[in-house]
C-alpha cells in the first residue's frame, strides 16, 4: 500500500479497529525525512549507534492512523526506552508501571525459548469496556498528547494509545545507561525472568517463591543469579485478575504473603536478576524469537561496546554477566592461561569475540576457545576430531599447514567445588588422572582418539534431527574442552567485506579454491568397524558390499535427515516457499546413495570420503594487508593490538591490497561429499556470484562427485536427474542442518515465486554442470 492509498483509506474507512502504520524505513525510502529529523538532546545516548545502520534492529517509526486506531497494552521490545514525538492530531495515553499488568490483558511466556506473547483487546475496546469499571487507584497514569510535545515511556513500562483523531508521529527506541542492563537481562536465557519483568510476581507459583526465598536469605545468591528450577509451563495471568495493578495489593492483604513469602516486586535489576535461570547457558540456549537483535549479533553488540566506549566498561561488564555469564568464561580463561603460562587477559580482552558459536577470547598473541556448542557429548566430540585432524595432518605432506593457526594448548576445564580447574588432554587415550577428575570421560573411552571422527559420526547419526540445543541436558557436567592457537595477523573477511577491491576478491575465490583442494586431500583415518560396535546394540554399519563402509555412516544420516524433511523446512517458514516445501519430498531422491553412487553396478568403486569443514565462512578466514608497491612494514615493526585484530598496518599512503592467508576454526569438521564444503563458501563468501564459484573451481581442480565422469556422461540422459552435479548441491541445502535455503531465498528473491525445485537448482547451482575437473581422482 502506497501513501496515496492509505490516505484514501483512512478517508473511507468505518473501521472499529482500524489499520495503524508504522514504517520503519522511511528514513532510508524518503532520506529527505531525515534532514526534518531530530532526537531530542534528552535521548540522544544510544548504545546501539556503535551498530551500522544495516546492523542495528529497527529503532524509529513514521506512525500514522486515523481516529479509533491504536496501540494495545504492551511493553516495548527488550524493555528498552522510547519517546515519541506527536507531529499532528490528539493522541490519549494510558501507562502502569511494570509489573502492574492492565485489566484484560493476558501475558504468555514460552518456556523453551522465553518468547513473550500479550493477549490485549484493543485499545479502543480496552477504553470502552475495561476501564469503566477500574477502581479509582486501579486507573492508570491517563494524559492526552498534543501536536508538538513528546511523550517519555521508560523501561518496562507498560502503555497503551488511542488516536482520538488523525494523528502522524515519530516515535524512537534507545538503549543508555540507565535501561543497559535491563535489556541485557530481556536477552539473557530462560523465561521467568521474562515474566516477571512484565507481570510482577504474579508470574511466579509457590515453588517459586520458597526458591527466591532461598535466594535472597543467601550471602553468596543475593541478588545475584538465581537457583530457580524450570517447573511451569507458562507464566500466565488470568484475564479476569484485574490491572496487574492488583499485584502489590492484593498481595498486601493476604497474610500468607505478609508472614511466609515477605517478598516485594521491585523493578530493579539486582531483584529482577534473582529470577535467572543459572543452568541455562547463553551459547546452548534456545534464542527468543522476539528478540530485537540476534544471538552472536547481541555479542558482537557487547563486544563493540566495550572496545568503543572504555568509560562504561564497569556498566558493560555488569550487562554481558546478565547476558552471557561473562564471569564464569572469564574465570575459565584466566585458569587457562595460568596453567599454560600464558599471557594474562588485558583489560580489552575480558570479553568473548562476538562472532562464533563457543566462547572465543583474543588475548596478546593467542586465541583460546572454550567448546561448549551442544553440551558436554557434543563438545567432546567436536575437539577430539578437530585435534586428530590435526594430527592426521601433520604426518603428511600438505600445503594447508601454512594456512592453519598453529595449536599451542588443549585440555578440559572443569568445575570442582564451585573453583574452576584446568587438565591438558590431546585428546587422545583417557587418562588415569582425568578420569578420575571428570569420572564419565573414562567410560569405555579407551583407544587412539576416543572422541574422533568415526565417533562423531555416530554421534552425529543419533541424534539426526535433535537441535543443539536439545542436545544439552539437565545431566550435562560443567566440563568443556578448549583448544589455544597462535593469534593471525590482520582481519577476518567478515570485517573487510565492504573495503576488498574485485583483484581481492578474485585472489580470495583462488585461495579457497587451492586451500580446499588441500583439505579435501587429506587422508581420513582408517575405519575401524569395532570401534563403533555399542554394547548391547545392533552394528550400525550395513555391509551388503554395495555401498562402501566408509560413506555408510553419511548416507545412513543424509536418509535419516531426509524422513523428517517437509516438516523442518515447514518450521524454517518464510522465505521458503510453501508451494515447494509441498513438492519436497518428491523432489529429494528416495535413497540418498544414487547422489553419489549413480547405479548398482558402479556402487563396488569409489574414492574414500573427504574430511568436511563444514563452516567456511567470511568469519573463518582470515587476511592480512599488504601494500600493491612496496610493503609498509619495516622488520622491527610491531603489529598493533586493536582489540579484535593484530593489526599489521603502519601508517603508508601507498594503495595496499588484502590477501587470504589462513582458515580458521576445524571444530566443526565432519566427513562426506566435497559438495557440502562448496555451498557455505558459494551462499556466505560469494554471496552467489557465480563469476567468484567459476574462479574458485579452476583453482579446486578436483572432482565434485565420486562418479563425476559418470555423472557427467549420465547428465544428458533425462531419466538421470542425480547425474546433475547441480542436483546433488540442491538436495544438501535441502538436507542441511543450518537454514541454507533460507539464505538462497534472500540472495535470490526472485526464487520466491519459483514453480520447481529444479527453477531453484537451475539458478544457485547450474554453473556446476559444466565443471570438469582437472584431477581425475583424489
């Protein structure tokens, strides 16, 4: 709908509730707005500007509505701050205080993932209906909004607008000092805190209270993190209680309260902190889907705040505890660095990188990761293959040493009596001592690598279909590996996407070209069958001798995740379409072998798996500056620490270039077809030029299939779809663990509208048909 038509709307509409806009982008659809716009120099301290503007979550609205329309009951996103600015018509105002829930609203708090969901009647059937009937100190703080003034709505207040006329305003959100750690605490896992932000403690139930109880008579908890335990469902008030207003009051007058519970609601951080879930971690935690901003944005947000704005480091550190439990890594981080004789954290290094899934801290010339994605099985898992990877590599001759962060440490820290310990492991055979230490990595844990690929693999098969997030339990140990590697010089892709010059970005396309062509080189370990025989279980292992034991494992879990596919691609929603999500099913080939086995009577030959990376993205791959005519580092030039990067630049006028030199982060390494490594690189790297996979393929050189020259042969035969190398890297980014389809559908919009899947493939993986390797085979 345009403006013109709007107003005419607005003209001829009788509606009883009727359409309210709020346009949030009409600072970049009509830039000439913005000269006429101004913050109020009350509100201008905003800790979101340390975000591009493409970075930072919607902040400011253009409001337009006629009579009768308006905004419900409700508290504003991530309880920041908002004012809003009335440019012409009347508007009427209602707000309580938080915690005091208005009478007819219903506040819903989902357990899993903390989203919060108000039922409210209208604000015009809110006035009508509901308010008559408010007690004089039920009613809530009233006022009618003229042209030209601002009305302040502070954190977690709730509010409600009626246009009692024609109105247009403009109303922004901001977070400053004074709502900082209030919105941290609206990100932080779990759900009771949530509602009780909102709905006082009505939220809670009796356990709950004696829970608190115990809080606030501790010493070490009070007013800190709580020992709540997650028992309800929902945190629901009733329709009929009214005003939420009733709170405090009704409370008052029940003796119970008064002798046993002696607890008030205050909308005050230290108190509202109580009601965090400690045994909820913010890297394996569901993220709200009605949070303002996302899960490694929140970090890269805290991140940047702390490195721009050192004056407020004591208020951020508060934050990123509430959000992160930055305390506890922290402790961790420090431990680690004692035991190695490392160089202690600087102040500037107290805080994780944001980007990632594990806890990652820059500190002087090393990097340490602490694994924590998916729980204690799951992080094991994904250190023991990243350092047998490593030793693999090592005992062979490959250019791809070069490019890898050298590994300087390794080990698992672990709680013991509330202290933080430190063991060194390599992640070979269980010792004596760590398995007394952390008594479950000692149960049938013996043998070279115990945590390893094939492990993994089997991991992996298990848990088809299981989110991360799912995989960590209540049983979980706080144990985590960690792994310290030598720090690269320069910047991650990620941060110099917008500067690289087309001669970069072509240089980058042939560096990956050449470096996965040296991972995809090195030889997976042997497999060894009765190491993954389980007790009491049948093997998992089919050997009919058609399909070759070392793919069997990949294909047992590309068919598994195929079972369950309409059904995931149907939560994943917008924007994939649903016409196709329909013809999904027919569309993925009945058994996921004829992807890489083309018939029965060529399945008895095949080239061994390769190892997978699995995330090479512009956040894993690192570069350094280089100057195009001479080079602006003298040798006793130091680089420069600016928190984030070693920075290698001095300053020099001379036009520099920037030059991939290393791959970062293995944790993620899996085995299977080279296919899968190419559509992270094609999606997030190339953002789908197809110009960078054509130049990245003349640099990778080997085949893309274990039957490319069949497949090849096979491509002009109609009947022979799985003969399209373009049809194999579809049916990944269908079977894909990561919303890859939800990326295509973003980069190539006009795919929304799709009739086929074959349209889809057609246009993202096409370019892969007419690709003929160099080398015949690995």
């Amino acid at each position: 709908m345009n403006l013109k038509d709007y107003v005419s709307y607005m003209q001829l509409q009788h509606d009883e509730d009727p359409l309210y806009i709020f346009d949030e982008k009409f600072g970049e659809v009509a830039p000439g707005l913005l000269k006429d716009y101004s913050v109020p120099h009350l509100f201008y301290e905003d800790f979101f500007d340390v975000l591009d503007r493409d970075e930072r979550p919607p902040f400011r609205w253009l409001i337009i509505g006629p009579e009768r329309s308006g905004a419900s009951w409700h508290v504003d996103p991530a309880l920041t701050s908002a004012w809003n600015t009335l440019l012409g018509g009347r508007k009427r105002w209602a707000l309580y205080p938080p915690g005091r829930v208005p009478s007819g609203v219903t506040v819903h708090v989902n357990e899993e993932d903390g989203d919060v969901n108000i039922d409210s009647p209208s604000s015009l059937q809110w006035w009508l209906d509901y308010y008559p009937l408010l007690a004089d100190e039920d009613k809530p703080i009233e006022c009618t909004q003229l042209p030209g003034e601002t009305i302040f709505v502070p954190s977690g207040w709730w509010h409600c607008v009626l246009n009692l006329e024609t109105t247009i305003a403009v109303t922004q959100n901001f977070v400053n000092s004074k709502n900082f750690e209030f919105v941290c605490l609206d990100m932080a896992p779990g759900y009771k805190h949530k509602g009780v932000c909102r709905a006082g403690l009505l939220a809670l139930d009796d356990s709950s209270f004696e829970d608190v109880k115990k809080n606030v008579s501790s010493p070490e908890n009070s007013f800190s993190y709580s020992d709540l335990t997650r028992k309800e469902k929902r945190a629901k008030i009733p329709p009929h209680v009214m005003g939420g207003s009733r709170c405090e009051a009704s409370r008052d007058g029940d003796p119970e309260f008064n002798e046993n519970r002696n607890l008030k609601f205050s909308y005050d951080i230290n108190f509202l902190s109580m009601f965090l879930d400690k045994e909820r971690d913010h890297y394996n935690s569901l993220w709200c889907p009605s949070n303002c901003i996302g899960q490694r944005e929140m970090r890269e947000w805290l991140s940047r705040l702390w490195h721009q704005r050192p004056v407020l480091r004591d208020l951020i550190w508060k934050g990123a505890c509430i959000a992160l439990n930055s305390s506890r890594w922290f402790e961790c981080v420090e431990e680690i660095c004692v035991y190695h004789e490392l160089p202690l954290p600087a102040e500037n290094e107290r805080l994780p990188i944001g980007k990632g899934s594990n806890p990652v801290y820059l500190i002087s010339n090393n990097v340490i990761k602490i694994l924590v994605e998916g729980g204690t099985e799951a992080s094991l898992h994904s250190f023991g293959t990243e350092l047998e990877f490593y030793s693999v590599l090592q005992k062979v001759s490959s250019p791809l040493k070069e490019h890898i962060p050298d590994v300087l440490a390794s080990g698992i820290v672990y709680i013991e009596n509330g202290l933080c310990r430190v063991m060194p492991w390599n992640g070979k055979d269980v010792s004596e001592v760590i398995s007394n230490s952390v008594s479950f990595l000692g149960e049938h844990r013996k043998g070279n690598y115990p945590y390893g690929i094939w492990r993994k693999m089997q991991f992996d098969y298990r848990n088809v279909g299981i989110s991360p997030y799912e995989l960590v339990t209540s049983n979980d140990v706080e144990v985590w590996p960690y792994v310290v590697t030598q720090r690269c010089r320069g910047k991650t892709l990620a941060d110099l996407r917008e500067t690289l010059s087309w001669e970069d970005t072509l240089d980058l396309a042939s560096f990956l070209g050449e470096q996965l062509r040296n991972l995809h080189l090195v030889p997976c370990p042997s497999l060894n069958y009765s190491t993954l025989l389980q007790s009491n279980q049948e093997p998992m292992l089919n050997f009919n001798g058609s399909i070759p034991v070392e793919w069997d494992l990949f294909l047992k879990i590309l068919n598994k995740k195929k079972e369950d596919v309409s059904n995931r691609l149907t939560k994943w929603g917008d924007p994939i379409p649903v016409d196709l999500i329909e013809k999904v099913s027919e569309y993925i080939p009945d058994n996921l072998a004829k992807l890489l086995f083309v018939s029965e009577d060529t399945a008895g030959v095949h080239k061994s798996c390769t190892w997978i990376h699995s995330d090479i993205m512009d956040d894993n791959i690192h570069m350094e500056e280089s100057c195009v005519t001479a080079s602006c580092l003298a040798e006793d030039d130091r680089p420069i620490d600016n928190g984030d990067v070693i920075d290698t630049r001095k300053c020099c006028d001379k036009k520099s270039s920037w030059r991939a030199t290393h791959i970062l982060d293995f944790s993620g390494l899996s085995i299977g077809g080279p296919l899968l490594d190419i559509i992270p690189i094609h999606l997030d790297v190339f953002r789908g030029d197809p110009r960078l996979l054509i130049h990245f393929l003349e640099s990778y050189k080997l085949p893309l299939s274990p039957w490319q020259e069949i497949s090849k042969g096979l491509a002009d035969n109609n009947n022979s779809r799985c003969g399209r190398l373009s049809y194999h890297a579809m049916c990944y980014c269908i079977l894909h663990d990561d919303n890859v389809l939800g990326a295509i559908f973003s980069i190539w919009k006009e795919l929304r509208t799709a009739k086929s899947w074959e349209e889809v493939e057609e246009t993202v993986w096409g370019d892969l048909n007419t690709y003929t390797p160099a080398a015949a085979s690995y």
